[in-house]
C-alpha cells in the first residue's frame, strides 16, 4: 500500500505541473476540446484512486471538480472566469494535500466546502472575486495522442552512480586509446576497441538520456503564474514560450525554476505598462511577454524578453545616490552598462511603491547568484521605452561531447568539436595573415575572416616554437566563424563536461571544466565567448566571393563618397567626405601648444588640432577642416590621394583609438577615421557651453573672484559673481557656494555645489567638492545640472 500512494503523490505532483499551462490555455480557447479532456481524465483517475486509498479528501474536491467539467463538455455550462478559478484553485487544494500526504503532515480541512461551493457556483464571497476575462493567451503545444509508454520510477541517486560510472567509463576508454596507438597495429585488436568504443558510446547516450527533462517541465508553471499576475495588476500580456521540447539536466530544471520565476513577475510587474498607459506610449494594449529556450553547445540558453518600458538606468543611479551607495563623482563616471549592472545591488529597487509582488529590492542580485552558482551567466539587453531582455546561460552539467585538445601559452584547453570548421598551418599557401589597424585579419582561400590569438584573449604569453602554428576556423554562437592561432592540437577525445566555478564562468570565456584520458582537469572553451571577449561583433564580408558569382552578389551595398588620403606616419585612410568642410595647404609656423593643446591659426581664430599635432618636417602642411555642425576641428595630413566610394558599414569594424573600421577599395585595404572619437578626443571649447550659467554665491569672497570664476570661464561656462539682488536665477543654473555659512540659503529645488576648503570630507553624507579638485568639481557641476533636469 505504501508503494501505490507514492505512487500516485509522485504521478499526481508531475500532473499537476503540467496541467496548470494548459488549464490557462482552455480558458482563452474554450473551444479547445482535447485540454478540457486532459482535465477531466486528471480529475477522474485521482477520484477513481482515492478509494482503495482511503483518501476521502481528495475523493470529494475531484468529484466536484469532475462534475462540472463533465456539465461543460455536454454543453450545460459555460467556462466563465469563476468557474475557471474555482478549478485552478482545487487544483492548488490537491497539490497541497499531495505534499501534506507526502510529508506526513496535515492540513484544516474547513475551507475544501467553500472550494466545491466555488465550483457549483454558490455565492461564497470568501473564496475570491470575480475576476476579469482572462487578460494572458498562453501558448502550449498540444500533445499528440499515442500509445503510452512504459515506465519505471528509479531514485536518483541510483541514475547520478549510473552517470559517474559511465563518466569513468569514457576516460578509461580514452585511456586505452592512447596506450593502443603507442603499441604496433593489430587489425584484431583495433577491431575489438572499435566494437568495444561503439557499446560504450551507446551506453552513454542511453544513461545521459535517463537525467534529460524537457524543458516544457520548467515552463509548465509560467501560464497560471502570469494568468494571475495579470488579473491582480490589471495588466494584459500575451505569453510565448518557445523551446519546450529542449532537454536539460533534471537538477538544473529545479535550480533555474526560481531564478526565471522572479524574473517573469519583474517582467509583468516592472516592464509591461498598465493598458492605458501603453495606449498613450503607442503600444498595443496587450504587452508580449516571451520566454525562449534553445541549446548552444553544452549550454542552455533562456530568453526572457518583453515589449515594455525598459529599465530607466538613471533612475537606478539617482536610488543608488539617495541611499548614500553611490557619490555624485562616481557616478558621474559610470558608462551606461554600469547602470544598468546597478540593478543587481542588493536593496536596490526602481519600484515606485511596495506591492505584493515586488517592489522591496530583494530580488535580482539573488537570482544572478543562483545563476553563477551553478556555473551560469546572466545579461541584459534593455532598450529604454521599448523592452528588456534577460538572457541565462546555464550549463547542461554532467555531459559528454566529441572535442578537441589545444595548446596555447604552454598550457591545454578543450574545445568543442562542433566549433571547427578548419584547422590549418600558419605555412599553408591559402593563407595569409595582415595586421591593419591594430586587428588582424586572415585570408583563406581569398575568404577574409577577423583573426585572433587565444594566447592575447586569455591573457598568456606568446611562447615561441619549433613547428608553426596552427590557425583553426571557429564558428561562433552568431554563426560567422572567425580564425584563433594556437599553439598546437594535442589530440581529439570524447570529453567528460562538468560546471567550472562562477568566478571562472563570469569571465565569459569558458563553458565548464573537462577530464581528458589523463584525468587532469581542463578548461573548455566558449567560442561565442571568445569573440565577445575579442569584441569581434562583426566580421568583413566576403566581397571576392561575390565577384565569383555566388549567390550573395545580388545583395547591393550602401556606399558613400570619402577623401582618400595618407597620413604623416604613411598609413592610408579613408574619411567620410561629408565630414569634410575643406581642405587646404597651411604654413607649419601657424600650428602651435599651450596648456599642452595644440591648435592652428586660421583666418584669425583659433582651432584645435587633433592628435596634438604642432611639429612637422615640412614648410607646407596639408590640412582637413572637419565639422561635426557646431566645432570645426583641424586634421594634418600628408597629401590626399583620390575621391573614392567606401561601404556605410565598414568591412570590418573596429574600435581601436581614432579607427571605426577597414574597408576593401581596389583590393586595398584601407582604415577608416571614426569622427566621433576625433572630436570625442578634444576637449569642448568655450563656445559650446557659452549657455551653461554658473552663479557663485560668495561674490567677495577672493579666492572666488580670482580662482574660481577663471577656472569655470575656461571651461567654458558663463560665470555670475553673486546672486541677483532679487533672488531669482534661472532654472538651469548651478549656484555654488564656497563659504559654509553662506550654504544654508540654498534651495531644495535648484541645482547647487558646494564647496569645502579641507581635502577629506567631514562624514559619509557630506557631499560637498575640494576646492582643488578640479575634475570633482566639474563633474559636480554637470551632475547638479542633470539632477535638476531630470
């Protein structure tokens, strides 16, 4: 007796998992006769169960649930809303008399009446009120009809020894692999491995399979969670799962249910505005919702994305200030994905108000330590005022997978073998190798490919040689390969996977730690992390295929007209043509520095140089005048070669220094300027910020007149020596307040700094600048104007 009531907790518990999506999913098709036939089969097999189980409980709440189900398939009741809840909420009742029965616990049987009062629609006010329409569409593969298999219930202990006695398995035949290719070649013997390697092999692929779970498992829950999410915010979404089918190890789908559980409330309740609200933003009413999951090599990737207002980085910042986490200096400092890392702090909440469903800061810096836990990665994608997207990288665990042994920095990694495409020789006559740029680049068999050396990614010294080195082709996740130099490939073997720690998988590179055939643990390689690492996000085309003919030649490439032209080093680049307001031969006596800028004399003002360039070998220097619309900016040159058509998307971007990227033109390879790091480069003049107010408080103050206000008119900013006789500034000014005694007139509403004469602040909430901090003090001068404009 004790075998069939486990039995039947454990068929009952792994039903209920499923059955919640699909209850969902036939409230809002109601027509859809198989769901409502899987219902009633669940509710019938557990009444006809409960009798020689003596379950009395669940004999009454399945009976009823039965009943009604039996009233709407022959037409004499509609599926309504309260009928649908009363039938999610006996659900919810089993499930908790399962666990109770499971743990020997026991659970008030007073409110199972008001459950089956629900059911036969008896005004019970106490159960819950009427909902709304449903507000979710879910979407939920049917299953297809079939023969049932067999099955056995083992514990998983027993399937974990089966899985590390395989794993053993595999290095032992990996060991004697290796011991039969240092012995003579014995056709017999070889023969017998080979039927010895194939047993072995289907044996894991049998014993792996045991530990798979589809991922559907994790998903079942996720339709009934956002169903009821949505009635109690008055929220309309529209759910879709993608990936169900993709299978992953048991554990991991128990360890990833919380993370993606938090992060799809966050989703509903932060990201997808209220309908009226999406209606003013123009939006669809309904928000989408979509959870996708889908494997890349040894990892499971899950998308979570939404169509809704995005995460407002700066809004974190400004929380982050007025906890005292964060000072206006530092954060004046932060690029945007430091932000936007900021919602990973403990405490940290954008909610406005504390609800029942978030709100209080606990949350997201717990499920990306659950993540990197078990070896996992998380990362955001947000796009303000359009959506977000979280993505989780976890690995499959215990696996094993066909790869390769590399060298490279006097050490051994493993890669993927699904991951290469070719492996060649640095000496090999289809390829060649150019360094332009500060990138390299591979040509192999006239296909180019970003190029480079896994020694430089990983941080490792380049350790010279007897042989040449190998050149290996890897496709990365996006699916455009890239070439990576190693030192050697030591070997090819079946690889044992396991999870490598968190600290090893944050860096992005790696997918988990291996055991080769000597039993020395190794790193396995990402490869789409390498080019991440690399910053490989795109690779030049393959122009010289289309000129042959394939089929990508009827693709047609944007170009735009730019000045060909070399530099005073010798290189030859390319600058857009549009950028350029003229071009000109310039004495070398007009080009000048001070305050270590240089700058040119030129029809009697004044203009930056780039690069600080002052000094030439030359009478006569030839010069660009770039502007960007409002600066015009000085660029020396060595002569100007052509007028050419170069692509609007570089063959190859880059992002080293001044250089966006490298183009092909007459089968040359040319750099391209990027303007924005030109100007970037040199400092604002006065000119741009001549509307930039500063009102100094303390007007008699000297070091005030004679220090401060020089300062802040070369820095561009229009300076007022004390404040208006009648009080008024304007709302964008900044006042600044250099004595103490003068701060306490200051105004809650309008932008201030403050100012201190001693180094070090008095306590952990003084924000005021040293005087002598130049860029403190100018960060806090722009940080108060964007306070206010915020």
């Amino acid at each position: 007796m004790d075998e069939l009531l486990g039995e039947f907790i454990s068929e009952t518990q792994e039903t209920l998992e499923a059955l919640a999506g699909i209850v969902v999913a036939w409230e809002a098709d109601p027509s859809d006769r198989e769901r409502l036939d899987s219902i009633f089969r669940f509710f019938h097999t557990v009444k006809g169960s409960c009798g020689f189980l003596n379950l009395p409980r669940f004999e009454r709440l399945s009976h009823a649930a039965e009943d009604v189900l039996s009233d709407i398939r022959d037409g004499r009741r509609v599926p309504d809303p309260v009928t649908v809840n009363a039938v999610l909420a006996v659900m919810d009742r089993i499930g908790e008399l399962t666990e109770a029965v499971a743990s020997g616990a026991s659970l008030p049987s007073e409110n199972d009446e008001l459950l089956i009062g629900a059911l036969r629609q008896v005004d019970l006010v106490e159960l819950e009120k009427v909902a709304e329409p449903a507000t979710v569409a879910a979407v939920a593969p049917k299953r297809e009809q079939g023969n049932a298999q067999r099955t056995i219930r083992l514990p998983l202990t027993l399937i974990d020894q089966l899985m590390n006695g395989v794993s053993d398995m595999v290095l032992a035949r990996n060991e004697l692999s290796r011991k039969l290719r240092d012995l003579t070649s014995d056709p017999d013997l070889d023969s017998a491995f080979e039927r010895l390697s194939t047993c072995v092999a289907d044996m894991r692929d049998s014993i792996s399979k045991t530990r798979m779970q589809r991922v559907d498992r994790l998903f079942a829950a996720i339709p009934r969670m956002v169903r009821d999410l949505c009635r109690d915010l008055g929220k309309r979404v529209e759910l879709d799962l993608e990936g169900g089918d993709v299978e992953m190890d048991r554990e991991m789908v128990e360890m990833v249910v919380d993370p993606l559980t938090h992060i799809v409330r966050n989703s509903i309740d932060h990201g997808i505005e209220l309908p009226a609200d999406r209606a003013a933003a123009g939006k669809p009413e309904t928000g989408v919702l979509r959870v996708a999951a889908r494997q890349s090599g040894n990892q499971i990737v899950i998308e979570i994305s939404d169509d809704g207002r995005g995460i407002d980085s700066d809004r974190l910042v400004r929380k982050a200030m007025q906890s005292g986490d964060l000072t206006p200096d530092a954060a004046t400092r932060l690029t945007e994905a430091e932000k936007l890392d900021m919602i990973f702090r403990p405490g940290l909440s954008t909610a406005q108000a504390v609800t029942a469903v978030s709100g209080r800061g606990v949350g997201m810096d717990v499920v990306r330590a659950n993540v990197e836990r078990i070896g996992g990665v998380i990362a955001l994608d947000n796009q303000p005022g359009r959506g977000l997207k979280i993505t989780l990288r976890v690995p499959l665990t215990l696996t094993i997978i066909p790869g390769l042994i590399i060298k490279a920095g006097g050490q051994q990694f493993a890669i993927p073998r699904a991951a290469i495409v070719e492996i060649l020789h640095v000496n090999n006559e289809t390829l060649s190798i150019e360094r332009i740029g500060g990138a390299c680049i591979a040509t192999i068999r006239k296909i180019r490919h970003a190029m480079i050396d896994l020694e430089d990614v990983l941080g490792l010294p380049l350790i010279e040689q007897q042989g040449p080195r190998t050149i290996m082709v890897v496709r990365s996740a996006s699916g455009i390969p890239f070439a990576m130099g190693v030192s050697a490939v030591d070997n090819h073997e079946e690889l044992v996977i396991r999870p490598a720690s968190p600290l090893i998988m944050a860096s992005g590179v790696y997918a988990g730690m291996t055991l080769p055939d000597n039993g020395q643990p190794m790193l396995l390689l990402d490869a789409g992390g390498l080019a991440n690492a690399a910053n490989l996000s795109s690779v030049m085309e393959d122009r010289t295929s289309r000129q042959d003919g394939d089929i990508s030649s009827e693709i047609v490439v944007e170009t735009l007209s730019a000045l060909h032209f070399e530099e005073l080093s010798g290189e030859e680049r390319l600058l857009r043509l549009s950028l350029i307001e003229r071009v000109e031969d310039l004495d070398s006596a007009l080009f000048g520095t001070a305050g270590g800028r240089a700058f040119v004399r030129v029809e009697g003002r004044l203009l930056p140089v780039a690069a600080d360039r002052h000094k030439f070998d030359r009478d006569c220097v030839t010069a660009l005048r770039i502007r960007d619309g409002e600066r015009e900016l000085c660029y020396p040159v060595a002569r100007v070669i052509d007028i050419v058509q170069m692509p609007a998307v570089p063959d190859m971007l880059l992002s080293s220094g001044i250089l966006s990227g490298i183009a092909v033109i007459n089968d040359v390879h040319l750099e391209i300027l990027d303007p924005f790091a030109l100007f970037a480069a040199n400092p604002v003049g006065p000119e741009a910020n001549a509307s930039a107010r500063c009102v100094i408080a303390d007007a008699g103050d000297v070091w005030a007149q004679e220090i401060l206000a020089p300062l802040l008119r070369q820095a561009g900013h229009d300076v007022l020596l004390g404040l208006p006789e009648d009080g008024a500034v304007r709302p964008d000014d900044v006042v600044l307040y250099a004595q103490a005694d003068t701060c306490t007139a200051m105004r809650s509403d309008q932008p201030a700094v403050q100012i201190r004469n001693l180094p070090s602040p008095k306590n952990s909430k003084d924000r005021s600048v040293y005087r002598y901090d130049r860029d403190g003090l100018m960060a806090a001068i722009s940080a108060a104007r964007r306070e206010k404009v915020a």
